[in-house]
C-alpha cells in the first residue's frame, strides 16, 4: 500500500500516518519527493480494509493498494488454468471448447427433450435450461420451478448431456444442487453475497455470470466468495455489461476474455445470447468469442422462439444453432481448441 | 404497443403479424406510410410479454410498447404521493423531510447508542446502522448479525429513534423484521427477485435502493415486486449509479429525483454517504437532494470514521453532521418542507 | 510515479527499471514488499508521460502516477477562487451566482430582444444564443451564423446583458470574439485540441462545457489547453455525461461541483436545459446545482418553445423562468450568495 | 412519427396535437385504445427535427420517431456493401481484409520506413502513422506536423504501400489531403461537425472513429455529415467505447459490427489498439474481430514501443505483429475472406 501525502503536509500529519501504519503491522518507508512526500506500507494488506481508513487521515491525497484484493482466483496462486470436471467426459477449461445450448426457460417435456437431441447433435456438450426464472417483471412467467428441475433431468436421461440450470435464492440451492450438473448464479445474483456463500459450501461446479455493472475485478472478488467457503470449481461467464449503447441489449465485453486469461486460472465462457439480445448477432458474437480465447459458449436455442415464454427474440431455432456450430469449429481449430 | 414494419415487408408477412396479434387477444389498426407500414395493437399490454415474440417475425423491424410496464408504482394509477408511516410520529412522504443517521455497521452498544444521541440531537429521525452486511470482499468485515439487531434496538430504547437496517437474503428477513422498524434493500440485491418477494410479504416499510447499473424505470420494476405482493409500504432510495467517472465512488442520479416524482407516487431519499464514497461530498450532496426535492436522506455517521470496520472515508464525523443538518433545515424551509 | 513489479519479477527486471527511471532524470527508490518490490521514482512527472513507457518492461505490473496531470488548473497551485471578469459589472466565480438564460438558437431580432429583456428582468446576468449550432444531424438547423452573432449583439445593446454564444472551429473563433463577451465550446468539442489552443489566444473568458464522455481529470486537461496558452479566463460548466439511463437526455453529475471546487481554482456552472433535455426537471436540476455550490447556471428560455427551431423541449417558457429564478434566489441567501 | 397521448388527455389536446400534425404536412391516423390514444403521422419526417416540438404539447406522452435519422448511410438506400477503392490494388469493404499498421506517430524518416517494410511483409496493405496528434494533455507530443507527412510519403514511395493518418482540424484538411491516401477522423472529433463537412467535400477516402461515447446511431449521423457534403467514401472504425470498466482502456464493441452490418452499406473496420491500451490484448482482440465480421484491422507496431514517443503500451512490436498476422490470416480463411 501506498499512502500520497499532500502537497502541504505538515511533518505531523506525516508522523501520524506513520504512527497509524505501525499500528496495523506494516513497516512504513518515506520516500521524500520534490512536491510530496510518499509513504510505502510493506506487509500483506489483503482483508485489512481497515487501512483505508489512513484516505481519512489529515494531510494524506491518496491511498493506491499493490496487492489485489482477491487471492485463491489469482494466477499469481495458481498458474496453470483450471480444468473443472463436469462429468465423466465433460470438462470446462481444457483444450474442448464446452458449447452449452438449450431454451431460456423449461416450458414442457417435448420442447426440453427435443431442444437437447438437437444440441447434441450439433455438438452441444452441456444442455441449458431455466426452472426458477429471475424476470424484470413481476407479471412475467417465473418458471416452473421443481417440475422444470425433472424435466431438466429427464431430457439428461435421454441424451446423456450434462445440464446446467440457475439457482435463484439459497434456500433452494441444495434442491437445485440434486439435479443439476453445473449450479448458475445469474448476472442480477453476481453479487447477492449470501448465495455466493451458500454455493461455496456445495461441492458442485458453478457458473458465475458478470454482474450487468461489474468490474473485472469485482467478478473475481465474488468468485473468490465462492472459492473461499472451499468450492474450487468455478467458471466465469462474460455477458455483457451496461452502457449508453442501446442497439444491443448489453455490451458483450469480449476484451474480458483475454484480461481474466491474465489475471485468473479459473475458465471464462460467453453467453452472446443475452449480451446481445438479438439472434441475428448469436453466430458472429459466438465466433468472436471463440477466436478471442473463451473455453466455451452458452447459447440459448428454442425450436419455436416466436412462441417462447421468455427471450425469444434471442433465441436461435435449431438449424441455424447447426449452421453456426460447423462453423464454431472451424475458428475452434484456428485457435488450436477442438469441440 | 406499435410495430414498425420494415420497408420492404410483404403483403403476406404483415397479414402474419395481423394474424398473430389478433391470436393474442389485441385489435390491430394499420397506418400506411410512405415507406412502410405501421401497426397499432390496442389491448393492455402489461404482463403479455410474449408480445415480443412478435419482434421476431418476418418484415417486422422493431415492436415499440405504449404502456409503461409497472402498474402500482405509478402516479397514473395512484396520483397523490404515498405518505409511509413508520412509527406514531414519523412519516416518509409527507411534509417532514426525514433523515436517517448512524455508521455503516453497528460495531458495539457503546457506539451505536452514541451516534444514536448524535443524530437525534442534530434532527436525525431514524437511525440507520448495518447489522447484515453485504461487502464485495469475503475477507472483510460482514457485521454483528442478530446481535446488531439487539444493539439497534436497545439505541431505540434509549432514544425512540425508529430504525432501518439491511435484509441480505430471504432467511433472515423475518428476523431482521422482529427488530426494525424499516427493511433495507441493498443496490446488490435491488433485483435479488426472491429477496423482493419475501419483502412484499412482511407488513412493514421497505426501503429499496436503486442498483448501481439501474435504470428508474427498473427501479420502479423492482419496487411493482414488492407491491404486487401486498406491500405498498415502499421507500425508494437514490444512491448512485456506476459510469465512467472514478473522481467519486458512484455518480449520485439527482435527477432521478424529479423524473421518480413525475412517475410514481412513492417517496424518494436520497444516500449521498455511498453514492460519493468521500465525506467531503456528503454535506452539498445533501443539500441538492434537498432542493431537488427528495423526501429525505440517509447519511453515514461515525463517531470515529478513522477507526470505522467499514467504509470509514464516507462517514461524517459528529460535529460535521451537526454542522450539516443546520443548512439541512434551511434549504429544506426554502423548498417548502420542514425538517 | 510508482512502479510495482511482478510477484515473480527477477533482479536483473527490477535492475533494468531502475536504469531507466535513472536515464528519464528521476531518483529511484526500492521498497522491499513481503511478495513483491515496489520503486518509487522521485522528480517531477508531468509532461513526461515517456514513463509510461515502463509499464512496458518486462517484470512491471503496473505503474502509478502520484502527480496530477494538470498544473495551471490545479488549486495546489492557486489557492483562491478565480474570479473571471465578464465586463465591468459582471463576474463569475465571486459572491454573486451568475445566471445566464436565453434561448438554444437565435432565431429573429425580435425573438432575441424579447428574451434577452425577460430573463434580464427575471434576474439573469448574461444572455446566451446559438449562432453556430453543431447538430448531430445534417440536416437539421445549423444556426443563423453572422447574422446570428449581430442580432446578439443588438440584443446586448438593447438591454446592456453581456453575451455568450458557441465557438464551432477555430477559423471562426475571432468572428465569433469580436462579438461575443464569453466564448462557449460545447461538449462535443471539449477535446477539439486545435480549438482550444485557439481560444487559449484569444484574450475573453472561455466557458468550457465538460464533453459527455470525460471525467473530470480530463475536463481539467482540456482546461489546462487553454490556461497554458496564456488565457486564464476559464469557466467550466457541468452538463451531464452518458450513462445507461435514458429517462434524462443526460445524467447530470452535481458531484462534480464539490470535487472540482476541492481540486481547481476555476468557477463552474451547470446547465440543467441540455442534462435533462426536459423542461420539466430544469427548476429542481437549477436549485440543486446552486445548493451543491454551483457559480452559476445556464438556462435555456425561449418565448414559443413549441416553435423553436431546435431543443425546444428542454426551453423554458418566460413565466416559467421568471418563477424559477425567485427560488434560485432563495436558495442562493442559504448557500451564501446572492443573485 | 407516433405519438402517445397521456392516459387522461382530452379530446381538445387530441385535437390540437392533429392541427399541428397536419401543419406540419403529416397525415394523422388516430388509434383509440384502452386506456389511452395513440396518433400516427405519415410523411417523411427526416430533416423536420421540428417534430420534437410536439413532445412538448399538452396531453402528449410521448413522440417515438419510426424513421432512421440517416439515410445516405443506411442499407435501405443502398442494399450492396460499399467498397472503398484505396488506389490501384487495395479496396476496403470488399472480399480482402485490411490490415492498417503502424506506428502511433511518426517520429524519424527511419522509423516510419521500418515500421513500413515489417507490416508490408508481414501482410499490412496500409501504412498509418500520426503526423497530427491529438492529446489529452497540452504537455504531450504533439506530432511532427507537416514533416510527419513528409516522412509518411516517403514511406508510401519505399514500400507501395497507401497511408492513412489524422486530420485534426479544417484549415489543415486539405494539407494533409495532399498526401495521404485515407483521411482519419479521431474519436475526439467524430462530431466535430465542421470537420465532417470539410472532409465530406474533399475527394478521398475517409476513415470516421466512433466517438467514445457515441452510438451506434450517432455514428452513423455522423457518417451522414460527411456522405451528404458528396464524398461518398466513408469507411466506419469501431475503436471501444467508454464505460465503468478499467482493466480495458476502452471497451471494445465488437458487436457494433454486426449491427453495422445490418444497418449500413458502409464497411467497418476495427482498432484493437486504442480500444485495449495494452499489447497483450491486441492479438486476441484483433482475431475476434475478423470472426466477427470487420472488414479491416487498425493496428499500432513500433519497432520500439519502450521508446515511443506515445501510446508505446499499447505498441505491438515488429515480431509479435508478424507472428499475429499469421493467425489473422487463418481466421480470415475461416470467415471467407482473404488477407
């Protein structure tokens, strides 16, 4: 950590820092500039926020921390990528590039079942779906819960994909965690702290989406919630996030893929989808997000999106999700992943 | 809701569209433009968002709803503005301009009771103090939990100051409800769905705080879920929404206060403590919300900010309140309230 | 500046840093971290931003700047308000807030006069209108132009109200100064580099409009163009930025009025018309800036504002002016100022 | 143009609002609806920006435009891609993908002539080099001026190669058309209007930056200033945008291709260097875009970014640029086009 003092500070105000620094276990080092004078605390200063209170102290301008704040998420711990194991031939981070596809919402035991044969067959190796629906509106259709969770199961039963579904509220994780594969904090739950704990406790793989306002580093701050109750099986979703532009619904921040490569071993995947609210943009956003470094994809497809009860309008009909994956796998080779 | 044809639509795609709208219950009425075709359905819209579906269809160019998508919320449904009360003398609303004062997190008795006496005496008439607290490290301070509770309550004791603190998840909310006089929606939770379900359950007064990447009208979306659960007790609270500026934490929407006020009858406070994230800011945050006709405020007290477990550089020192709250009146009389 | 290595950065990396600070003139200094080492670079730093350069080298994780880019601008280096003389009667940045009113566009001679006597008479100090008018669309009006400047003129004339208009490029930035007594740059030219070198020639008070998307750093920066040209009568002016919400035109950032009044000597005034883009929220958006501690406003009236040629909807009618400016007095006495 | 009435409009407001319609020239269609009426006006209402003023009538809610603002620029007007001849042998917007490169400014005839024989071979058809430069800062490196372009034509005559570099203001507009093959418009000045009319009367082509905070739309606005001055040689450069996040000096919206696409004949091409600010994204970022859709990369080599006299960070060096031209080419072949 690094203190600014002022340009007019007063030899008091320094010794005060000073003193308040040594307080707190650091070993303070002056460096006498030709305006200001500069303070370093040396000494590990993640979980002491506390020392954010020296921005309060007199005579101080600035106060700018080294270390990042998050640690078990860094790539400084842990330098080689995260492989998380969804089934016995299913892992995310490796060199497979995972496509999860699938309907926005469950709406009934035909649609689930047909929109999973038609995935898989196009080389979908996880199948998405929502049960417990997070809306908008209020008056907007919320899912159908339970039954949705069986029905999820069932069309697993049938084609042998791994499933991916969205947990809403702690109290129903673990009835979540019974059915589902891969467990999915959804982008308005990225920083709902009590869930991230809750999921932290459960030894199933989560898929972390940004939150529609949140920083880098803020994803990983909520990841390391999840890694830091002991579950180490998390993947990170780009979807978008909020700005002036309105011709897409977000703006999906591709940039993040190589960033989090950087600073994170965790695997980072692309849901297009929802970034751009806008099926004619999903194939050119998915091949983007491929050829920019992602470990995999989440795309919502639905064999009627016009009668969809949720987010039709992005929703790809099957055989163009077909078209789109043979060439998902071509840019795939490119950038030396298989499918 | 008006769809917009595109320019080179057929015939037979506009009869599709006709069709459909028709399907769903509405009346079409067509406009022949000069260069495309305009469509008009007339029925209530709210709640058939399955009308987006139609956004999809062949030759249609975009779908521009009429009704805005809350109902309680709005003024065109309720025209004066709600009064909640909170206890036998206080009310948030109406002529009284309400201030709610105390630390970001309750730490011991000696301190909340302390700030307690501060505000009251300064004019406050509800103490605000974190006993759940959502932080965006898990390596940081995360409150006193049911024993704030008991502190909270033990300062009303002392003082009658009614109190508001913080709901995290649905578990605790009844809990949270035994002791407070006011629930508290965090911005991270302020489209938690589920955590706004079980708000509109309890009978008492909710203060929800817009989310950092918030629109009003999604504000007033998450206010319709706790009114449309039988809850009309709704407080919304402008705290800042995230952009491009880092010179202060958030940037404070103040014009979110006349634009709320034109649209719904529930009253607006205003927290320029988070919203700045820097003491200095606090005070003529304070005094625009005031003259921009906020109901009330909610400012961050400490008796020692430099010594505060959380977000120490927002919180005003007690003079620093007392001095503020006298200029609080004044601009409060010229905007025709009374404090 | 402060340059943090890598966790893993080797002697031979750091031993190279430090070569080069040495080689830029700077005085290195080692600060031995628990995982990582940090050099602080000691000289100063403004104008060499060849610095930025280290951030390049190998073993560097990130470099900090300690100083302001900005010098001129800077309070530390002038510690009293700028008071910028309008002519003899008028100047901003002193006691008196300075109101300046009148519409986006001139249109006529007689419209221009009869606003220019309406908002005099309703207390407005100076008289803007729209010569030259950057529109976002080709084809919508571009402004009277000379014709324009000579009706302002006239209007000045007619009621001794000291003018403002617009400066669009630097060919006509003379023609404009030979009439106008404030030259205005407008947003989308508050990073027009050549033309503000231009007006930094030009001995006449400048009013710099914040650009949409620039922080308040680089608001300074573009004040420090014109202040290291040689002309120190700059006033700035708040006028919303873009963000996310739509419900306003802009969103206006009233905090930026305690922070630039904490870090600039130079006035600042807001201008609530172009933020909002409504009328309707211009009164309350004008009683908050002068409660944050605005010098001034900027106001657009215009007598037919169904019939103005361009912003007719954020344009005040003359009543609706004249009410508002007798509460901007009131509460200009409580913020200690007068009108 | 439609317009929603308020809920409680009366009739006269209605009939007001059709007087003005039809003054106007507009033919007005009434839709009575369920709980408020809804007025279409035919006609084309390009240009009659007056429109808005009825937003400001009594009883409107109200006015949503249905027409593009722009129309030279739309792919309504002219369905094919347009493609931009550059000279002899190099066309952007047709089936070869463009590759610009080079260094951000031009500092020495050898450095320029370096950079010029490594982008050439490594498969780059433009050479760009600032000669003009535009800074945040008056204490910067402003370019070397007419000697840059000097230096750039001299690298055009060793190499073949056409340049590219930035007009930063009219009265240098023709100078710098003198030498240079494509004309720059930056992002500072995408809506320096009378820019955009002065390179719309000039005959070559030109390369229009998005404006950090511009929409898509406004680009195309801006597009259209220049489109309707004649020059119809307009190439559109998506360079990120501004938003909350900072690990990204920009935002790079690679989704605006795609919408660009759709919207308009222009081609697209994308600046990875700008948008990122840092080298290590420029390669992922670069091959993203061509899966995307772009038409053309823009690209900052140095041959010693350590040393550059601005922007070196962002700089990739002569190797690096090699070695990535050789995937760019591979995504190309995957995206159907050549390099």
């Amino acid at each position: 950590m690094i203190i600014v003092m002022k340009a007019g500070a007063t030899k008091r105000e320094r010794d005060e820092v000073i003193k308040k620094i040594k307080e707190y276990g650091y070993t303070p080092h002056i460096i006498h500039g030709t305006t200001r004078d500069v303070i370093g605390a040396v000494g590990d200063e993640r979980g002491k926020v506390i020392l954010q209170s020296i921005e309060f102290m007199n005579g101080v301008e600035s106060v700018v921390p080294i270390l990042k704040p998050y640690k078990l998420a860094s790539r400084e711990v842990k330098k080689e990528t995260s492989v998380i194991k969804i089934n016995d031939t299913v892992a995310i981070g490796g060199k497979d590039i995972i496509v999860m596809a699938g309907p926005c919402a469950v709406e009934s035991e035909e649609q689930i079942i047909e929109v999973a044969r038609v995935v898989k067959n196009a080389g979908a190796k996880v199948l998405r779906g929502g049960a417990f629906k997070p809306r908008t509106s209020p008056y907007a259709f919320q899912g159908m819960k339970e039954e949705g969770l069986r029905l999820l199961a069932k069309a697993r039963e049938e084609t042998g994909l791994p499933i991916i579904t969205e947990v809403v509220n702690p109290e129903t994780a673990e009835l979540v965690a019974e059915y589902s594969d891969i467990l999915q904090i959804g982008t308005r739950n990225a920083q709902n702290f009590e869930l991230l704990k809750k999921l932290g406790q459960i030894q199933k793989p989560v898929l972390l989406k940004r939150g529609m306002s949140m920083t880098i580093q803020e994803l990983l701050m909520s990841a390391e919630y999840i890694l830091s109750e002991g579950n180490h099986a998390v993947i990170l979703c780009e979807r978008g996030i909020r700005t002036f532009e309105t011709a897409t619904r977000n703006t999906l921040d591709l940039s993040a893929i190589p960033v989090l490569k950087q600073k994170t071993h965790l695997p980072v995947v692309v849901d297009p989808s929802h970034a751009t609210g806008n099926y004619h943009y999903v194939a050119p956003m998915s091949f983007a997000a491929i050829a920019a470094g992602a470990d995999g994809l989440m795309v919502e497809v639905h064999p009627d999106p016009e009668h969809a009860s949720s987010d039709g309008p992005q929703s790809l009909k099957p055989e163009n999700f077909t078209a789109m994956m043979v060439k998902v796998r071509l840019f795939a080779e490119v950038a030396e992943r298989s499918l």
